[in-house]
C-alpha cells in the first residue's frame, strides 16, 4: 500500500478497541451494503458484467458530438484529436501547452486497442515538462499503463501499472504498480483541520517502490484482498517561487523527513463489489474494510497500523446510462509510531478536496464524501475516438481529525465544482475539474475519475 494514501502520527489519548472498532467501521458499512443490495442486484454477477453496450441506440449524434468528429483527424493507426492544455494550479499556478491523444485501432475489428497521449506544456516554477503516456488495453477488462515525464525544474515520473480483474482464468484480481517519481506540487501547513493557509512550506517529495495486490473470490461479489508494498521516500527543496520553503518554516518537520525512508506495508481487506466496469462504473456498490500493517521485523522504518472503511455506489438512471449518480464515503485512522508528516492521512486535491491543494489537511484520520452526477451528453459508436462525453457537478466534502472521537462536522470542509470528461473505452478517461471554496479555485487536468 502507497504510504501516501494515508497514515499517521502518534497522538496521546484514548485508544481504539476491538468493539470500537466494529462500531465505527464495520457495523455501518455492512448495514449500508444491507440498503444498498436491492437497488444493485441487477448488476451482480461472479465477475465484473460487461459495461452499457456502444453504441447505445438512446443516443443519437447531436451538436457536440458532430463537433468531436470534426477535429478528429483520421490517420493510419487511428483518429487524432490535438488538444490545447490551459490549467490553473492551486500550487503550480498557470501552465500551457498541448496534448494529442491518439488511439490505435485493432486493424481486425477497428476496436482501440490502445491511447497515445503525450503532452508538452510550461509552468513558471516547472519550466518545460514532457510527459509520454501509453494505456494498453489487452482486453476489456485489463489495462497496461506506461507513463515517463520530465520537467526542466525538479519533477520526474516513471510509472508503470498493470491490471487484470480477469486474471488466471477469473480465479484472481491482480493489480501491480512500480514508480519512481519526484513531484514538487503538495505543500505543509500544519496539522489539523485548522492549519492556516499562511503557513504554507513547499517541499519536494521523491517515491520509489512497488506494490502487487491479488483479489480472490469468496462469494458472489465478495472477495478477500491481500496488498503488498514497497516504497521508500524522502523530502527536499521545493520547486515553487514566492512560497516559503518547508526547510525553514518547519525545521522539526523537514529534517526527519529528508531521509530516506522505508515503508513495507501489507494490508488486509474484505471486498464487496457489484459494480460492471473496473475504470468506468456505471452501476453497482464497491464497498471495503482494511487493515494495513507495517513493522520494523519486515525491514519498515517504522511500525503502525492504518484501518480503512470505503463504500463507492453508482446508480445509473432507468439503467440507460445518462444519469449516474456515483457517491463515495472514506474513513480512516492510523495507530502507531510517529510518521513523517508527508506519510500521514492528507486532505487535498488527489485525495478528496479538489478546491484545496496537494496536501492542504494532515492529521492521524481522514474523513470524505463526494458526491458527482455524471452526465453523458453526447455518445458515439464504439469504433469512433470518443465514445462518451460526460459533464458531472459535484460536491466534495471532508476534514481530518487527531483521533476518531474528536471526529466534528464543525471541522467540515465544502467544495462544490464542475468536472467535463472524455470517455474512451474500454478504460481512459480524460477529466478537467473546476472547484471552488473556502479554500479558493483549482482547475485539475488528469486522466481517471476520482472515484
């Protein structure tokens, strides 16, 4: 399990019991999977069911998806869109460029096989960055990503994934991940839900390592999950101008956190999953209880433990697949050793708030719920480059807290915005995010939906 998605610091106080435990975690997912089991009986099924068929007959081609098509350009291996990239980072700031996306057809049934996305573009504190993105799509249900990305000033990105909810003949579920990445964007403000914008420190964070995890059936839809993962870390001088340096603002903070550190993690979970796509859901309940442990007897640097409770529900309209509501619920708490701040549960643009930037919240627990309805408005025959396009307003909502009994909805953080994405099946899509809130404005260009 990737450190950062979230563990903690010791805190003093009133630990977390076994009874506690179930009532906080267990107890009210598994009533929730209860209500939630009747609205998506159509989707179950053994595997992951096959997702609505394109083309759809509901629709028909209207005004923006005639527009796609004629910026399309046709080439030998597929159709090419060229699109410009005009973002405003809530830690970067203002980048331009461009990114052509081009997906290669299977030349027996004219299927895409795979999306070619590279992108050029330049940020005042970046400079210029390259960035190849390859996705591959053997089947599908399996996806294959390559990604390489280099920046004149500081970031670096060699990342390659595979997954397989269809591996071994359907027996197993199997996703694996190896990086090394140095990223300049998040920032430390402090602990808690109160940490002041003004305290703001850039840093630079590097992460190296793996992680394969394997799912294996048990019943229909419930599966158990054993992840493990390797990663080491470290902090140094941050790339943006104009914003205190982490090194001087929070010495204590920075000088633990400058050295490489080792995190060997293996975590436990009990799946529930009714949903019928692995990328692009449109109906059904993923819903997970976990348990990640980390020791100093496996080599970590550390030991503490991380519990995570996470429920993820489509509902899609008269099941025609132009109205999905998608909503999705996290809490989580870490006991153990003191972390490194970067390692600790974060609230921030990549893990829940979208208005806030990367790492805006940290403390020992998390709280999130979103909630978007994904609107398709145009869609196209499977064989044509964008198969959907989808606007989707939303409302991100989330705090963290010391421990879960000081858990308060006064701490509650607000955060509607609007997202328009570009579907490609069978797996990518493309999504521009716009929130706003207390904590400002953040535009966010990425590829996968945030949930």
């Amino acid at each position: 399990m990737n450190p950062r998605k979230g563990i903690g610091h010791r805190v003093e106080g009133r630990g977390c019991g076994n009874e506690e435990l179930f009532l906080h975690f267990a107890l009210p997912i598994l009533l929730t999977l209860c209500l939630f089991h009747t609205s998506s009986a159509r989707a179950q099924t053994i595997g992951i069911i096959k997702p609505l068929e394109p083309p759809a007959t509901a629709y028909r081609e209207n005004l923006f998806g005639r527009l796609i098509s004629k910026i399309s350009i046709e080439t030998a291996n597929g159709p090419l869109i060229i699109l410009p990239v005009i973002e405003s980072s809530k830690d970067m700031g203002a980048a331009y460029g461009v990114m052509p996306i081009m997906a290669i057809r299977n030349k027996k049934n004219q299927t895409v096989k795979a999306v070619f996305m590279p992108s050029l573009n330049y940020n005042r504190n970046l400079g210029a960055t390259l960035t190849w993105r390859y996705y591959i799509f053997p089947n599908e249900k399996r996806l294959v990503v390559l990604r390489a990305s280099l920046s004149q000033h500081v970031e670096k990105d060699f990342i390659f994934i595979y997954s397989a909810p269809d591996f071994w003949g359907n027996r197993l579920r199997l996703h694996a991940e190896a990086r090394d990445w140095i990223t300049g964007k998040p920032s430390f403000y402090g602990y808690g839900p109160s940490s002041s914008k003004s305290s703001k420190a850039n840093y630079a964070l590097r992460q190296r390592g793996e992680e394969i995890g394997l799912e294996s059936p048990l019943l229909n839809n419930l599966y158990i999950n054993f992840t493990h993962s390797y990663y080491a870390q470290s902090i140094s001088r941050g790339p943006v101008a104009g914003v205190p340096q982490l090194a001087d603002s929070f010495p204590a903070a920075f000088i633990p956190a400058a050295q490489d550190n080792d995190f060997v993690v293996h975590r436990l979970a009990l799946l529930y999953d009714s949903t019928d796509h692995p990328s692009l859901p449109k109906i059904g309940t993923y819903a997970s209880l976990s348990g990640a442990f980390s020791s100093k007897a496996f080599l970590s640097d550390y030991s503490y433990s991380l519990y995570t409770a996470e429920i993820k529900q489509y509902y899609n309209y008269k099941e025609e697949g132009r109205f999905v509501t998608a909503m999705h619920c996290l809490l989580q708490e870490q006991k153990g050793e003191t972390l490194p701040f970067y390692a600790m549960p974060q609230l921030g643009e990549s893990t829940g708030l979208r208005m806030a930037g990367e790492g805006r919240f940290t403390d020992r627990g998390r709280f999130v719920v979103n909630i978007e309805e994904r609107i398709t408005l145009s869609r196209s025959p499977f064989m044509k480059f964008i198969s959907e396009v989808e606007i989707s307003p939303f409302l991100d909502v989330g705090t963290v807290f010391p421990e879960l009994s000081k858990l308060s909805s006064r701490n509650l953080k607000w955060s509607p915005g609007m997202a328009l994405r570009l579907l490609i099946r069978p797996q990518v899509v493309a999504t521009l995010d716009f929130a706003f809130g207390s904590e400002g404005t953040n535009t966010i260009i990425k590829v996968g939906y945030p949930f």
